[in-house]
C-alpha cells in the first residue's frame, strides 16, 4: 500500500523535497487516488487484532536491522561539578548538603 501511494505521487526522484513539493500543490486527481488509498487502510480495521496476535506471538523473530543511520542513544557522560550540585540540591536536605560540601577549615598560622 505504501508503494502505491507513492507511486501515486507520480515523483520523478523520492526524496523529502520532491514529496514536500508535491503535496503543496494539491492535484484534484491525485488527491483523490490518495482518498482511495487512505479509505483501503482504514478498512483494515478488521485485521488489527490478528496483526497484534502475530506480532506478539513472534516479537522474538521480528527486528528491525540497524543500518547507519539508525538513531543511536547518546553515550552517558559524567555529570559536572554544577550537575553533581544541582542533583544533590534534590535529594539531600539542606544541612546535609553544607556538611558535604563546605571547604575544609582554613587553620590560622600563627
């Protein structure tokens, strides 16, 4: 269905631009070859619940393969000094934190 949809696009290359393009400028029959497309999907309706049944029943078999443009999570890093602060600030009570963080006493020199 997605191929035919595209393909009712009637784009000469597949990329952002040319779909962005295309949609902008409305064609009464092409907006109607897409309406036809959009009511065949809604009326899958009917297969939804044995969809759901398959791919809970194989989710072990279904992946999806990581190619390189693959959205990565981003590595964690240490928090900083100011990060360390503010998260302490949340969680300990403000006598604690001064115990934690005050600087050692500065002796006199006689």
């Amino acid at each position: 269905m997605t191929e035919r949809a595209i393909a009712a696009l009637e784009l000469s290359e597949l990329t952002i631009d040319a779909v962005t393009k295309e949609i902008e400028r409305e064609p009464p029959e092409r907006n109607l070859r897409l309406e036809v497309l959009s009511n065949e999907f809604y009326s899958f309706h009917e297969a939804t619940q044995q969809l759901l049944q398959f791919v809970l029943a194989e989710q072990t078999k279904i992946r999806a393969p990581r190619t390189e443009d693959y959205p990565r999570p981003p590595k964690r890093r240490e928090l900083s000094n100011a990060g360390k602060l503010a998260a302490a600030r949340m969680i300990l009570p403000a006598d604690e934190l001064y115990r934690r963080t005050k600087p050692p006493a500065v002796k006199d020199e006689e």
